[in-house]
RNA sequence: GGGCCUAUAGUCUAGUGGCAAAACGACUCGUUUACACCGAGUAGUCGGCAGUUCGAUUCUGCCUAGGCCCACCA
C-alpha cells in the first residue's frame, strides 16, 4: 500500500529519462533518426493514403477521435497501437481506408480551454467563448495529432476531421432534424441529472461513484404534538420534503397514513402517504421525499402526483428563506446547526456514503428540473441488443457489458447541454404557437442565436435553442462523418472500430443505436476492445500521479519499442507498465538490425534465384517458416497480434538466428555447393520474418526494407507489399532431429565448461546418420566436430 | 446485491485434458568474420477445496483474493 503511494509519476518519467543502464553510443542504428527519417518517408510518399481506384477490398476503419487534451496519453498510444496492428496487416491484404479525427466539440474542450486560458466560459458571451476555443485548438490540435503519427498510426490524415468542423456541425445537426422528424426527438421539463459545477445536464453514462463523508441525522418530525422520526443524510433539502413515505405493512405507523405532519424548522406540512418502496429495516422506516434528492424521488413525485417544491438552483445554491444564496454544502452544514439549537435531532452519526458524482469534475450531482432535449431509446432497447450481438466483439465477452449496460437503461438519451461551446441544436421556438421549427438541411450548419427565423404559421419570430449538444450527439456518427469525407464511398458497416472498453456504454452503444436509427444496420462488422494501461496494478491517472508520458518513452526507446511493449497484451487484456518490457523491445530492434546486416554481408553475390535444388536442412527450414506464416495470419485475422508477434519474435531470435544463422554460416563463408541454397533462404525467411514483423515494429520494418530489400523488390514501401502466402508445410523431422542434437552437443560442452568452438568427435547412431544423411556437412560446422562418426550415441572433446 | 474479467517461476506474461513455456532477474560458463542491447547452460512455478475423468494447471461447481461495470446509498 505504503510502497505504491510512493510511485509518482514524475519518479518513473526521470528514470526513463536518465537510464541507469549504460547505454553505449556504439548502438549502429539509431532509433530516432530512423524513425524521423521514416516518418518523412511515410509522409512525403503518402503510404498511407486511402486509393479510391485501387482494386480489391475494402477494409475500413472507424478511428476513435481522441479528445483534444494537449497531449497523448499512454493509455492513447496503447489503444491506437493495437489498432495500428491490425490496420497494418490488412493493408498488406487489402485497401486499407483508416482517416482520422479529433474530438473537440464538447464540454471537455470548454474545460480545457477555460483551464488554459483561466477563464469562465460563464462569464463571457457565448461567441467570445466560442471564438476563443476555436483559437485555442488552432494552436494545440497540430502537435498533438503530431503524437499519433509519432507512434506510427498509420491513418491517411488527409481525410481529417474534427468534430466541431463545419461538416461535422452539418451531419450531427442534420441527423438531430431527421431524427426530430421521425418523432425520435422530444424536449421535455423534467427533473435531469445536472451538474452544478459545469452547469449543465449530464447524461447517466457521464455518472461516477465517490465514496463521501456523510451525517447520517435522525431529526424529529412532528405529528400531533408527537414526535416522528425520520433519518436523512440531506437536511439541506428539508425545505423540499412535499411528502411522508411509510410502509403499508408497517404496524409502528399504521395509525399515521392519511395524515399530515409537519416539517421541523420550516413549518409546513406534508402529507404522510403509504408507499410500499419504504423499507421498514431502513432508518427508521419513515422516509422522506423530497424534490428532488435522487431519481426514486422523481419517479415518487411524479407517482403520487405530489407538488415539487425547488429549492436549488442552477449552479447550486439555495432560493429558499433563510438559506437563500448559500451552497449545498453550506446550507447543510447551517442547517444541522439549526436543528440542532431547536433541539430537532435525535441522532447523529458519522458515515462513510457513495454518491453520484460528474465523471468531469467530480461535483456531487443534483436533479434540476430544466428543459432538455432527448433521443427516446427506452422503447429500442431489445432492439438495440440484438443489434450489439450482430457485430462481433474481440474479445467476445465484451459483448456482455455491452448487454448489461443496455439492460439496465432507465433514462431516454439526454443530448442536450448548457454550455456555450459545441455543436448547437439546431431550433427555434415559436411560443405563440408552441411550436418548434427545426433548420432546413440547406443552412446547415447553423447556429440559432445568428439566424432570425419566424414562425411559419402566425410569422412571429421565433426563439433560438441556446443549448449545445452533447459531444456523443456527434462522436456517435464518426462512420457517417468520414464517409462522407471521401464521397460515400465506402459505408458501413465498416470493417471494424477500436476503443478502451470504458467507452463501450457511451461511444459504442451511441454509434450503434444512432446507425440502426437512421441507416437500420450495423456501424461495423468488428469491435476491438483494448484494455488500460496500470502501474504496479493500478489503473494510471493524473489524479494519482502515476501517468507516464509517451513522449519520453518515444525519446529513449522509440516508436518500435512502445509498440512491442503494446503488442505484448492480449487484446482487451489491461497491461502493466514496466520499463522491461521497453528494453527488450529495443533489444529486439537492435537484434533485428544486427542480424540483417549478417544476412547481406552474406548476400553481396547473391543472384537473387530460387536454386534448382535447395538443401534438405534449407528446405525443411522453409517449412518451419511456413508454419510461422500460416500461425501469425491466422492471429492477425482473429485480432490476436500478440500471438502473432510473440511467435514471430521467438522464431527469428531463437529458430532464425541462434540456430539456423549459426548453421549456415560456415556453409555461406566457404562458398561451398550449398552457398546458394542459403543465400536464398536467407533472403527469403528475413524478408518473411520483416514482413510478419511489420504491422507491429513499421519503422525498423521500413527502414531495413528500403535499405536493403528495396533494390530487388518492387514495392514502394514494406506497408504496402503483400502479406507472405503460406507455403507448403510438410514434415521437419530431420531439422528436428538435427536441432535436437545440436541442443545436445551445447548442453555437454556447457557442462564442460568448453567454449562452443571446441572441436569434438561426434558419435551418431546407424539410424540417425542415416537419416541426418543430407544435413551431416551442416552439422559438422555447427558442432565444429573433426568427424562424425557412426557409433552409439557420444560427445568426444578433441 | 447483480454482471463480467483475472489468478501460472522472485517479477511480468504465454500456454495446454497427458514432460508446464518465454522474457527480465539469479547462478555457471563461453565469446571477437552480425550482435555484450551477445551465445550456451542450470535452478525455480499452475490461489484453495470438491467434482467429472484412466489422467485436471486446463473442464464444472464452490471458496478466497484482485480488477472493472451496474444497482443500492431514508
């Protein structure tokens, strides 16, 4: 416990910073120079850029726009990563459409830039607020998109866009009007879940617990000169009580329904109601109703047809005499002292309680009665989830929290906000004839305090809506905003969207409901879910001080190495942070490099040919690498890239390298007959092996492929070569074998404490000689044996 | 209270109805015509209890612990 609280996040980034390792300049590739230089190339070439024209299929991808914050965040670089792996390998199959996009329209944007630039949004005009948040993101939005293609996720950024740009105001507002005009979309009075610190509506998805210190004040009632005892945790809202809850089967108050009594300190009388949804164990089995404390009093109220008494106001103070003006919590506070004079409370104890809380600013949320706008979803909600169950979801339980959370829906969807900035719905108000007048599709986008309009029937001028829409109204539409970017044509269902599984209640359930709504389909065919990012277990956030930047890890380790590190979690599987796992990663890097250049210090004479004849050890080789093909296609198929990665890594470090480099080498060096038949497999598994590595490490990938693949290979760049076929896959049991003797010989020469170059006598059964019969001239070399020898099984040392 | 996920070596993760695996760390060695950001080797592990089975780390149930979501929160 003690040890955790220990961790900041500024210890970790210094570490980074200052590697205790000692990290030697002899490194021959350098990461940050490979991995600019790459970029460029990327860019200047668009490698990525969506090809209409291009043949075969489409595989599209709907990008989650991150929101705008002024820099990336690991959690981002884990998540884009993941996707960025599978976009990668399908683009080695298939037209890759992969745009990008930011999410700037909505309320925490406004905080941002209120944070930025110290201001209240509530205390300027709506165009000034409007106007400086759309400067602020002019300044910030450049660099910190620069992060995503720092980390290689490989959109087309030329097909952009943000969601408070004029297309996305146009389809977000034009999909308010349709849905308006199909009866979708109602405003109603009502009791909402509001936010007195944002001053603004929220929505249940926007809802977090927090576990507060409470008083828990069992205060005196009175009935007849008697007194009724009623325990509360908010006595602040005293002055709202319009009602008496007791059990009918409850026998202590029997005697009491029907009756009224009288509110302590205010003075007035409520009447005392027999309501089954009292609870006789709880407190003291009475209950008070107020207008309103939680959503069971609105639901009570509006049951019993009680009278609401308002008593908050919007940003949260008190319009009830003598506490007019205070905050809640000082008006609890003031109010405990009062009863307290008048003798009013029977008991008090400290407790520990959980409250609702907005997810943006952590205030204790109220219910407000205001004039919102909703989407009306109750009525879909079987509809809605059998709609989540045709699109497939990596990993597939995730489809579960999805069900859940549709399950237990209560409210319709609340869109609208009170906030200056964001998207504006799009109305005006006639009150003479109570009539709203939605926009015409051809002034879209429009924002209703600029544009006078009039009442159709009696020409009245109307109203304009002062509200915003929630930044889901528009997030929720994302495959619709980029399609529309290139023309529509690509549609969806697309190919797949990825997100953390913290959104799959908000974004995904939105995109869902929102394209079953207006087109009756599917957004996408594919959902991959990502896990977080946790430090020593626990999940990273600024409110603990355990973030780790991106930046500096890109700074010390690179791109590749995030990214192996990112690659190592399966999909929608939380993963620790640890530095390690980046140093292997650049281990890898430097392995993978290293290698290469082995292989074509080796290749200088080679005639690029496929031999007549290939080697029995270079052929069953071969098949092993087919096998390794077929595993990681299959895996990047089914969204599993870490399988496919953790292959691929112990192949060519173990198999590849530590094995069959080793194996060949002498053969290669001494020019002997089987030069060429190695120098082909050779060229062949490395450029496999690059390949399969591609979508997970691209800028090493890349960066090897142009130096030296390039000269024999027609592709442009590695990201748009074709993923390897799997070849023939047939029977290795002589490499096995083979594999298993060397693996011998090593052991007995350790054991011995021989170096690995000592020469020995090699003693191979009649069986295996025979059966190693092709492979005896390869394994002499590795073994470095004088001889070998048909006799029982033995190591002599020379 | 309901739902979901997880539990494997000192650490972090793979994996399987039939010898349990990689990386880091530890230990013992070796090495210079790719690589010390290296090579070879050694030691060390399936949360607990039942059940199904010839056989369970794997399947089932329960328990324990941790995480996430929801509900409750007079």
């Amino acid at each position: 416990m003690d040890d955790k609280k220990n961790i900041s996040g500024n210890d970790v980034n210094k570490k980074i910073l200052n590697p205790q390792s000692n990290d030697k300049v002899k490194a021959k590739y350098n990461i940050v120079e490979a991995e600019a230089q790459t970029k460029k190339f990327w860019d200047e070439n668009k490698i990525f850029k969506f090809d209409k024209k291009r043949k075969g299929k489409i595989f599209s991808v709907d990008t989650p726009p991150p929101t705008v914050s002024g820099k990336m965040h690991i959690g981002h670089a884990f998540q884009y990563s993941q996707q960025d792996f599978i976009t990668r390998f399908w683009r080695m199959k298939e037209n890759v459409f992969c745009p990008f996009g930011t999410d700037d329209n909505g309320l925490p944007t406004g905080l941002l830039v209120e944070r930025l630039k110290q201001v209240r949004s509530k205390d300027m005009s709506r165009s000034e607020f409007v106007k400086l948040c759309l400067e602020t993101l002019k300044e910030i939005t450049p660099s910190f998109i620069q992060d995503w293609k720092n980390i290689g996720v490989s959109c087309d950024y030329d097909i952009y866009y943000s969601t408070i740009d004029d297309n996305s105001r146009k389809m977000s507002q034009k999909s308010f009007i349709d849905l308006f005009n199909d009866g979708r979309v109602y405003k109603k009075e009502f009791p909402t879940l509001w936010c007195t610190q944002c001053q603004t509506a929220i929505a249940q998805a926007e809802l977090e617990d927090k576990d507060l210190p409470s008083k828990f004040s069992t205060l005196k009632f009175s009935l007849e000169g008697k007194d009724l005892l009623i325990a509360t945790t908010r006595p602040e809202l005293l002055g709202a009580c319009v009602g008496i809850f007791v059990n009918p089967k409850d026998k202590r108050y029997a005697g009491y329904v029907g009756k009224n009594a009288l509110v302590p300190l205010f003075n007035y009388e409520v009447p005392i109601i027999a309501d089954a949804s009292a609870d006789m164990e709880k407190g003291t089995g009475v209950l008070m109703v107020c207008s309103y404390g939680d959503k069971y009093d609105v639901e009570a109220i509006n049951r019993h047809k009680l009278v609401p008494r308002l008593i908050i106001s919007l940003d949260g103070t008190l319009i009830v005499d003598p506490y007019r003006g205070m905050k809640i919590r000082d008006a609890r506070a003031r109010i405990l002292e009062d009863l307290e004079k008048n003798n009013l409370i029977l008991d008090q104890k400290d407790m520990e309680h959980t409250v609702n809380v907005h997810d943006k600013c952590g205030t204790e949320v109220e219910f407000l009665t205001t004039e919102q706008w909703f989407i009306r979803i109750l009525d879909l909600k079987k509809k809605l989830i059998s709609q989540g169950k045709k699109v497939k979801w990596h990993p597939e339980f995730m489809f579960k929290r999805y069900k859940n959370w549709v399950e237990g829906l209560e409210w319709d969807w609340s869109i609208s906000r009170d906030r200056h900035f964001g998207v504006s719905i799009p109305a005006w108000f006639c009150e003479r004839c109570s009539k709203t007048i939605v926009a015409s599709e051809e002034e879209l986008p429009v924002d209703p305090l600029q544009v006078e309009k009039r009442c159709p029937k009696c020409s009245e001028l109307a109203v304009p809506e002062e509200k915003v829409f929630d930044t889901w109204a528009t997030s929720s539409i994302t495959p619709q905003i980029t399609s529309s970017l290139i023309g529509n044509d690509v549609t969806i269902p697309y190919s797949v969207r990825n997100n953390a599984h913290d959104i799959i209640r908000t974004w995904d359930f939105y995109t869902i409901t929102k394209s079953y709504l207006h087109e009756k389909k599917i957004p996408w065919d594919n959902m991959m879910v990502s896990g977080f990012v946790t430090l020593k277990g626990e999940k990273m956030s600024k409110s603990k001080g355990n973030v780790i930047d991106p930046r500096i890890v890109l700074e010390q380790y690179g791109a590749d190495a995030l990214r192996f590190w990112a690659s190592s979690a399966k999909l929608g599987e939380d993963l620790n942070f640890q530095e390690k796992d980046l140093v292997t990663g650049k281990k890898t890097i430097t392995k993978l490099w290293n290698a290469t250049k082995f292989v074509f210090m080796n290749l200088e004479d080679y005639d690029g040919k496929k031999p007549r004849k290939l080697e029995m050890l270079d052929k069953q080789f071969l098949y092993k690498l087919n096998e390794l093909v077929s595993v990681c296609t299959e895996a990047f198929e089914n969204y599993d890239y870490a399988k496919a990665k953790s292959s691929t890594e112990t192949f060519f470090w173990k198999m590849f390298c530590d094995n069959y480099l080793e194996i060949v080498k002498r053969r290669v060096y001494n020019n002997e007959p089987g030069k060429k038949s190695a120098q082909y497999t050779l060229y062949t598994s490395l450029f496999t092996l690059m390949k399969l590595l591609a979508p997970i490490m691209p800028f090493i990938t890349e960066y090897i492929y142009q130096k030296y693949f390039k000269m024999r290979e027609k592709d442009v760049s590695i990201h748009l070569s074709r993923w390897p076929k799997i070849g023939s896959i047939e029977s290795t049991q002589e490499l096995d074998l083979f594999l298993d003797i060397l693996t011998r010989v090593r052991q007995e020469k350790s054991n011995k404490k021989k170096s690995m170059k000592s020469e020995v006598k090699l003693k191979l059964s009649k069986e295996n000689m025979e059966k190693l019969d092709t492979m005896l001239e390869d394994l002499k070399n590795v073994t470095n044996a004088i001889a070998i020898l048909e006799e029982d099984f033995d190591i002599d040392f020379v």
